[in-house]
C-alpha cells in the first residue's frame, strides 16, 4: 500500500496541495517520480537517497526494490527541491522505517545531503493554502518559521528529517 503525504506546489502568488504518493514494488532497484516534475524535483532523487543514508536509515538502492513516487495532481507542473522532505518521508513510511500520523499535515523542505534541512520559497503561500483546505500543520525548515509565523493555525519548524 503506497504511503501518502501532503505537500504544496507554489503557482506565482498562490499554492495548492500536492500529494505525494509512495510506493514499493518488488523487483531490480528503481527510482522514478512521476507528476510532471521539473529538473530540480528529478534531481530529489539524489538528495533523497543520501539523506536517508547519512541519517542512518536504509537508503532506497539498499532495499533492491521499484520505488515510484506519484506527485498529484498530475497535470500541475511541480518545481524546486521542496518536495525532498515528503518524499524522504513517504518511503521512510512506505518501507516501514518510521510510523507516523501524516493526516491533517503538509510538508515542505529542501533536504541537504546529512538529512538537515534548506529552507524554501513559498511559505507564506503554502500557509494559507493549508488554512484554506483544512490542514492543521505545516511542517517546514526552521528558517521558514519567521515567513509564516504571523498565520494563525501550527507552523512547524523541523530541524532534520526524522
């Protein structure tokens, strides 16, 4: 069963919710994300794999398994790294690495390769998308809480991916 996370993909002014699908599958070692990803999104894959690594838990090519990830809505373009944080998150959840309540919570950050985090453009934006859709939580890099900090709803600074 894919794990299923929620992030924001940032439209000029405005954001709307992504979400971001995972899924394991036997077979020869894979990594595909599908979604209409731009160049920095594909390159995710990178990040992803040696974060995991340098944060001690099993990376994907040690699993030796098909990993896709799913980024919906498929017809909205996606751009820039803030989808690491998700992504890192879903197969941590996917391969049973990690069991937590996603439910109610976005996520957005930029993975450095030992696992910290990179801010990212858009808070603000993805803050009120969340508030407007009902979500409770944005979990973002702790530079970003001074963006949205004004909000009202839980803005959520993450030091490093768990």
């Amino acid at each position: 069963m894919p794990a299923k996370i929620f992030s924001a993909a940032i439209n000029g002014l405005w954001a709307r919710p992504v979400e971001v699908e995972v899924d394991l599958s036997p077979g020869l070692h894979s990594f595909n994300i599908v979604g209409l990803p731009d160049k920095a999104v594909e390159e995710s894959k990178e990040r992803v794999s040696a974060a995991i690594k340098n944060s001690g838990a099993t990376p994907p090519g040690r699993k030796n398994k098909r990993l896709t990830v799913n980024l919906a809505p498929a017809d909205l373009k996606k751009q820039g790294p803030a989808y690491d944080l998700p992504i890192a998150l879903g197969y941590l959840l996917a391969s049973g690495q990690t069991n937590f309540d996603a439910n109610g919570k976005i996520f957005v950050g930029e993975l450095a390769l030992d696992g910290s985090l990179r801010p990212v453009k858009g808070v603000i934006a993805i803050g009120l998308m969340a508030k407007e859709n009902g979500f409770k939580t944005v979990i973002v890099p702790k530079i970003n809480t001074a963006d949205g900090s004004h909000r009202r709803g839980e803005l959520k600074p993450t030091f490093t991916a768990p």
